[in-house]
C-alpha cells in the first residue's frame, strides 16, 4: 500500500490500531535487555515505540505516512517519553549494521514477497549479533477471517518461511496460532496469528 494511501487511513479520527502495544509484544518484550537498543519497523502511530520507551529502551522507529508520525509524536510527548522518529519506507531506510539490540516488527505485512525479503536482509543486517528479532504477523488462513491484514496472500507469514529467512538464528519462541484482537479498529475480532522470536547468531 503507497504512503498516500496509508495517510487516507491513519487520518481517520482516533487510532487507527489502537494507543496500546500489540499483545505479542506485552508477552516477549521482557526478553530485551534493560535498558536496549531498538528498532521498531513500519511503526505505524507509534503504539509499539513509545511502549517500549516507557520500558526504558532507546527506540527509534519510522514509518512511510507522515500522518501516521505526527499521532506518534503526540502519544509519545502525551506518555512523556522520547522516541526518535523517522519518515521513511522499508526500502530507503538506512539498515546500519549491527546498529540495534532489538529490532520489533509488528503486522508489517503490506511488503510483497520480493520486497520482504530485503526488509528481513536489512533487519539481520541492522541486528548486533546476538541481537533480538521480535516479528509478529498474520497467517494466510486470516484472509477467510477478514478481521484484519493485507488481502494478498503471498504477503502473510509461515512459520517454515520465516525459518527459511533467519535460517541458522536460535528460536526461542516459534508459534501459529488463532486469537481474539481488538487493537482498535485495524486488528479487531478471530485473527490467524504468527509469533516469532529469533537470536542472531554471534
């Protein structure tokens, strides 16, 4: 989906995915270290960053839709915190080498298979080694659900592609499961989701 597009939808009244972090990662940001240097990718308004910067880390995130950065910029000035925000896409974004401890990737699903494969290049890259990679998405059973997500297919994760991708990382935490959402009104109802958790080698 082009930036413009994005802009159309982030500048509906409210949030378009809610003000609170995604339950996913509630459950595995306990594995970061105090205190971490993150990464949060296509952050969308901000709900992931700036929960992470009330955790204590030192974020940065960007995002495509300038719209969507000015609701960031005020629910993080509303929460108190500082989050160094970026306008930028996946594809121009600069992945610095082992620039990040963290790198959070949240329901970032509207990149094409060829396009993701350099995102998912770019954020091994970007990782230190011995660097976490948080990423969390739909699976391809949820474009039946409609409750959420691209309606391309080909851009919804497996576990077995995901594996593919980050092969020879450490994966703590690897899962396919069914959940109820209500993360506004971007993500609400049955949802086919994929969890998953990675080490970069050291």
């Amino acid at each position: 989906m082009a930036a413009t597009a994005w802009d159309a939808r982030y500048g509906a009244p409210g949030y378009l995915f809610g003000t609170e972090p995604a339950a996913f990662l509630r459950r595995h940001g306990g594995r970061l270290a105090p205190g971490a240097r993150v990464l949060s990718v296509a952050d969308g308004e901000g709900r992931n960053a700036v929960w992470l910067a009330r955790q204590g880390h030192a974020v940065t995130a960007f995002d495509a839709s300038s719209v969507a950065l000015d609701k960031a910029r005020l629910l993080a000035a509303e929460a108190g915190v500082t989050v160094a925000f970026h306008h930028a896409g996946v594809e121009d974004w600069d992945w610095r080498p082992a620039a990040f401890d963290a790198v959070v990737a949240v329901f970032v699903q509207f990149a094409p298979p060829p396009l993701r494969a350099r995102m998912f290049e770019g954020m091994a890259r970007t990782l230190r080694p011995g660097g976490l990679l948080l990423l969390h998405g739909y699976a391809p059973r949820q474009i039946g659900y409609g409750t959420g997500g691209p309606g391309a297919v080909e851009n919804l994760y497996t576990l077995p592609m995901l594996c593919d991708a980050f092969a020879g990382w450490q994966v703590p935490h690897a899962a396919d499961h069914d959940a109820d959402l209500a993360e506004g009104t971007g993500h609400a109802g049955r949802s086919a989701l994929v969890d998953f958790v990675a080490l970069k080698p050291v």
